[in-house]
C-alpha cells in the first residue's frame, strides 16, 4: 500500500467537502456568489496551509496505519485457514515483534516510521509466501498420489473463499513440515517416476516403424520431460521459501534486538535487504503457472498420453 498524497487526501476530508458544499448551497438557496466565494477563498487557504501541517500529517499517518492493519487482517483470514500451525504461531510473533519494536522508538522520528512500514511490507509479504507455500505443497502431495495410483485421478483442491476464519479455535492442517528433506524426497520420487516413462518411451521409439506413431509418443516424451523440469522448479521455490520466511523471521528479531544500539542507516540497511531478496523471490514465483493450472495439468497430460 502506498502512502495517499496529501493534498488530494485534505481535498477529500469530511470537514472539507462539508464546507464547500456549504458554501455552494448558500449560494444557491440567496442566489448569492458570495458564499461560494468565500468558500473558495477558504478553501485556497486551507490547501495552503492544512496539507503540509504536522497536525495533518499525523492524522495522514495514522489513517494509513489503520488501512494496513485492516488489509493485513482481511490477509490473515484468507490465509490462515489454509497454512500450517507453525505458520500461524509464527506471523503472529512477528506481529507481535513488531508493536514491540514501535514502542521502542518515537513514531515523530521519520526514518522510524520508514522503516515500519517495510516491516509492514515483510508481514504482508511473509502472509503471501505462506499461501504459496501451502499451495505447492499441495500440488506436491496430488501430484504424488497420482503417479504411485496412475488410475486415480488427480485431487482437485478448491479455494474457499470468503470463510471467517476462527482465531480462538483453528482448524488443525495436516503436519507436512515443507522442509529441505521432504522437498527433495517428494521432488526425487515424481521425477524418478517420470524418468522410468521416458524409458518406457524410448524402448518404444526405437521398436515402433510407424512415423505418424513415433510423432505422438515423441511428444508425449516431451512433455514428460517438462513436467519432470517443472516439479524440479516447484521444489527450489518452496526450498527458497522456507529459507526466505526464515530469513524474514530472523530480521524480525535482529531488529527489535538492536533498534536502540545502532543507526538509523544500519537498521534500515538491514530491512532493504530483507525487502530486496523478498521482490526477487516474488518474481520468481510469479513465473510459476497459477494452481488452478496446475491442478489441471495433470489431467490434460493424462488426455494427450491416451492418444499415444
């Protein structure tokens, strides 16, 4: 969320749009310029002085402050009911990691504030790569079942929406802790099945004299060794993920360590990193195919080697 600018915001304020509407209505119902004018006047003064007056600026503050909170809130209910135990306790440390780190400082100091809200944006973003991380575990998990049970169809996982989520009482998630060695595990054992149908279509290229034939197991090769490509890349992103949410997790800490004993620059170096590494990650996620397609994969690949 990006800080409103100033002046459109006092242009929007109650108390402002009360007055000029005022002040046109008077002119109306006298069929006199002079409320309107003096309106004008008014309000010409108001934007010269009103936008840039500490006063202002505070109530600018804290009516964003309260936007972030609210959308973090809506986040956390469209998130928690689908993340882990462990994920939950953790944000919600963090959470509290940061209400103590404001009461360290004065909020008036600006690079303070500044360096809140990229703390603001890391909780957003750490809520975000909890969703993804859920999400590919998922797909890892369906995409297992299906090639142990080539016969079973591949598990749809809906996405519920709008469900309140209840903070007092939880719903328990399945114990799937997405670490190093379960990523690898699971990534190795799809890819070996998928290495053993390659092999399977390779014995079979070399045996098979009809060329319209070869073109369709051909490709059917070629999409097993994009699937086998694809699950690799699923599991580094949710290796990186662990280790950024981590990483994340620790800045948290660093800084509401050492908020009083360092710099201004030393601790805002500390969150732009953090804040750097966290873009990078999301753009490499965002290079992933959506779930809904990749739920949907599987089934399409399923039709095409039919036709084989």
């Amino acid at each position: 969320m990006k800080l409103p600018n100033r002046y459109l915001s006092a242009l929007k304020e109650d108390f402002n749009l009360i007055g000029l509407a005022s002040g046109f209505a008077l002119s109306l119902v006298f069929l006199n310029p002079i409320p309107l004018l003096a309106a004008i006047v008014a309000e010409a003064a108001y934007l010269l002085f009103v936008p840039d007056s500490k006063w202002f600026e505070r109530r600018l503050e804290s009516k964003y402050d309260a936007q972030v909170i609210e959308h973090r809130e809506k986040l956390k209910s469209e998130v928690f009911p689908h993340v882990r135990n462990s994920v939950r306790e953790r944000f919600l440390g963090l959470e509290s990691m940061r209400r103590q780190i404001e009461s360290q400082v004065s909020g008036e100091e600006k690079w303070f504030r500044y360096a809140l809200r990229k703390l603001d944006f890391l909780l957003e973003k750490y809520l975000q790569f909890a969703q993804k991380e859920s999400t590919f575990v998922q797909y890892l998990i369906a995409l297992k079942s299906q090639v142990q049970d080539p016969e079973r169809p591949p598990p749809v996982v809906t996405k519920r929406k709008g469900v309140a989520f209840d903070f007092e009482n939880p719903p328990a998630i399945p114990h799937i802790e997405p670490n190093e060695k379960w990523v690898k595990k699971t990534v190795g054992e799809i890819q070996e099945h998928y290495n053993g149908e390659i092999e399977v279509i390779d014995a079979k290229l070399t045996a098979e004299p009809d060329f319209p034939t070869k073109q369709v197991v051909e490709k059917r090769k070629e999409i097993l060794k994009r699937r086998h490509e694809f699950v690799g890349r699923i599991g580094m992103i949710l290796s990186n993920l662990e280790s950024q949410m981590a990483l994340m997790a620790d800045t948290f800490g660093l800084v509401n360590d050492e908020i009083r004993a360092r710099s201004p620059e030393q601790v805002l170096a500390d969150i732009d990193e953090v804040v750097l590494t966290t873009n990078s990650l999301t753009e490499a996620i965002e290079s992933v195919t959506p779930y809904d397609e990749l739920v949907a994969k599987p089934r399409e690949d399923d039709q095409l080697d039919a036709l084989g």
